[in-house]
C-alpha cells in the first residue's frame, strides 16, 4: 500500500496573550495509505480539527513535519504552500463557507479559477461533479437557496474539484439533521469507494467510525489507538 502523508512528530501549541500557551497537540505521529477512509475521533476540545488543520496545510504545526507524496510541504513558504493546498487537499468544514453571491455551479468550480483554467471546461467539471452529489436540479441555485444538506453537498463537489490527494472532513454533518446527516456521510462513502480517494474525516457518529478501514482517537494530544 501506498502511503501519501506521513506526520512525524507533530506539535501544536497556540500562544494566549504574553505568558500563556496552550498546548494541543504533543507528538502525533500518522501514516495515511492512498485510498484509506480514516475517521478521527475523541471529545470536544482534543485537537481534532487543529490536525486536520495542519494535514490540510491551513495551518502550521509548532513542529513537526507532514509529508504529502513524500513532500516535506511546511519547509515552503505561504505562496507555495496556499498552491499546495489547493492542489492536494479538499476540505470540508462543518458549515459550508460557500460564497453566498455565487450559483451552486460557480462555487463548485472557484478551486479550478485560481489555477486560472478554460472557463467551459471548468464549467463542465463543475457541472459533473454536482451530478455526481446529485444536485444537477440546482447548478443554478445560490448557498441561501439550497437546504443545509444541500449546501453540503455542492461543498463536497467544491472539496473534489482539483482531484485532491486527499479529501478532509471535519465534522461535515454536525449542522444536519440525522436522516440528512446519513445521506451526506453515504455520498462521501460511496464516492471515496468509486474513486479511490482518500478521506480523513472527523466524527462523533460511532456507527459511522465503524465503517471506515481505520478508527484515530485523540486524546491528551496523542493518537491513544490506531
Ligand atoms: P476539537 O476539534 O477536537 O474540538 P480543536 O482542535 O478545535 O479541538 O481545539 C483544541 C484546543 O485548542 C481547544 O482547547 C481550543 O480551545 C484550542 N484552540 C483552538 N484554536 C485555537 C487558537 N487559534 N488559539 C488558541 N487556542 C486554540
Ligand atoms: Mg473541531
């Protein structure tokens, strides 16, 4: 199997006013296998959306290294580290962050205009993908005219655009309602399986954490059982 990223030793502490720090994470050390569904889980407050943070380079670690395809990404600086990021990683956040003056359609394709591609074929792409999430009804349609599984759903397309490495979820369903949420977390299942696309994704939906090939805990800043 192969392995894509790789975390050694990672820290992260956040600085609280002069004195302060708070220490979040203490060492994690992570090997994610193309392909893998990983579900992340442990209590509020862990560190569970810091690290993903840090895999998905949104974030720096205090120390420690992640490697993506054998790429040490946090010896480069923040311009080619942001070029990483939207070319290795999808995110999918707990609330959408969808722009809200642009179609299901525009935001779906915005991670493919910063690479500043062919205005139909990103369209087309665009197109397909909200297909494939089946919101080909609403391409049309803005984040304040969708439901919140919706909204979901043109995030997940938006997070797929770049055929990212690896797709990131952090608590994806938690502003959903439990049938909606189920709905959401079959879509990322089935389209991980069909297109072999790695998803780390955090969770408190113990059914859920039970269907992916590995279960992470966090706790004290440690991954407790891998
Ligand atoms: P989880 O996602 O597991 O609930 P987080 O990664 O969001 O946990 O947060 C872990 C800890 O770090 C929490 O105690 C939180 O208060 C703290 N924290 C998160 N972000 C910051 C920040 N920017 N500055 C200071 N402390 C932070
Ligand atoms: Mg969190």
């Amino acid at each position: 199997m192969k392995i894509i990223c790789q975390t050694e030793n990672l820290v992260k502490n956040y600085p609280m006013g002069k004195d302060d720090v708070v220490h979040v994470l203490h060492g994690v050390d992570l090997e994610i296998n193309e392909g893998e569904i990983i579900a992340v889980v442990g209590p509020s407050g862990v560190g569970k959306s810091t690290l993903l943070h840090i895999l998905g380079a949104l974030d720096r670690p205090t120390s420690g290294s992640v490697k993506i395809d054998n790429m040490d990404i946090f010896s480069y600086d923040d311009v080619k580290l942001a070029r990483i990021r939207n070319q290795t990683v999808g995110f999918v956040f707990q609330s959408h962050h969808l722009l809200p003056e642009f179609s299901a359609l525009e935001n779906v394709m915005m991670p493919g205009l910063i690479r500043r591609q062919d205005a139909n074929i990103l369209k087309q792409k665009s197109y397909d993908l909200l297909k494939e999430v089946g919101l080909e009804h609403r391409v049309q349609h803005r984040p304040a005219e969708l439901s919140g599984g919706e909204q979901q759903r043109v995030a997940v397309a938006r997070a797929l655009f770049n055929n990212p490495r690896m797709v990131l979820a952090d608590e994806p369903t938690g502003n959903l309602d439990t049938k909606t949420a189920d709905a959401l977390h079959n879509l990322l299942w089935k389209i991980s399986r069909d297109h072999r696309q790695t998803l780390v994704i955090v969770t408190h939906n113990q059914e859920l954490a039970k269907k992916a090939d590995r279960v992470i805990e966090l706790n004290n800043g440690r991954i407790t059982s891998a």
